[in-house]
C-alpha cells in the first residue's frame, strides 16, 4: 500500500494540483493534513482525504479522518487538538485508543517521521511554509510504503524531487 500525505499550503492550490496530478494514480490514499484555506467543494479534493487545521475558519472538513486500506487502520488529523508541537503523547493515546498502525499529523510545519510501538508517525512537513531544520528544501510532502513487513517514508520537494538523504525504513 503507497499513500501520499501532504500538509499546511495555506491557500497554495497550484502546488496541491501540481503533487495530486504527478502522483494521484501512483498510490493507494491522498491525506492531507489540514490548513488548506480551501473549500471542502473544491474539485480539488475529489477523492482526497481532508482534516480542518487551526487556520481552516469557517470551513467544515473534520476534525480527524480514520480510516482502514489494505487492512492498515489509518488515523489523521492537524494536530493542533492534541499538541504536536508539545509532544505527541496526546496524539499516541488517540492511536492507540482506535488501534491505527499509520498516524499522519501536520500543524508543525515540521517534516518527521517515527516509529513508535508499533505505529509510524509522520508530518510531512509544510508544502508550502516550511520550518525547522529541513526549511531550506521549500516545502515537502511525503509517501508512505507499508508492506507485510516495513514501512519506508520518501520525502518530496515542490520540485517533485525525492530527498533520498531524508528516506526512512522502519521494521514492522
């Protein structure tokens, strides 16, 4: 199973066509991770799975999307509701609460990706207002394998580039 995750464009529709055009039949699942400051009607979103970040007003996307592809439960949401950008205790006793095995957050504007227990956690970053110590790359998103046995997470840049320094293989 291959999703792409993707996050924080704040109003940057362009660049949401640009990655949903180059890799939509190439994986399982489209995520993204709140703080579109679009509309839920957008065509855009046709088929994309949506959350509402703190910057989505007046809009009504949900808080949290759960669902189950390929027999792998997934949970997402922004993360502002469980304070990512404090730790992510809150955001791990939601997963496990639910049983998700692929947690996918934004908010943090913060590329990351762990394994923890079990489960994978990844914000792919801000597409289009990165922070941290990955900001210099100018925006990326993520795709997430998940075989039988692992889980691998590619970063992209907005040039559609893989950062292969930035790839991750974690052991199921």
């Amino acid at each position: 199973m291959k999703l792409l995750a993707i996050s924080d464009n704040h109003g940057d529709r362009q660049i949401l066509q640009t990655v949903f055009d180059a890799y939509g039949d190439q994986v399982d699942g489209i995520f993204h991770c709140g703080d579109s400051e679009m509309t839920r009607d957008d065509p855009l979103f046709d088929g994309v799975q949506v959350v509402k970040g703190n910057n989505d007003f007046g809009i009504d996307f949900p808080n949290e999307v759960q669902c189950v592809i390929d027999g792998t439960k997934i949970l997402m949401t922004h993360g502002h509701l469980y304070q990512v950008g404090m730790s992510l205790t809150q955001l791990d006793l939601r997963a496990r609460e639910i049983g998700a095995t692929v947690v996918l957050f934004g908010h943090t504007h913060q590329l990351a990706a762990e394994m923890s227990q079990g489960r994978l956690y990844v914000n792919p970053g801000s597409i289009s207002l990165p922070r941290g110590q990955y900001a210099s790359i100018g925006g990326t998103f993520a795709i997430i394998n998940v075989s039988s046995d692992q889980m691998t997470v590619d970063f992209y840049n907005r040039d559609l580039k893989q950062i292969n320094q930035l790839h991750q293989q974690f052991e199921r």
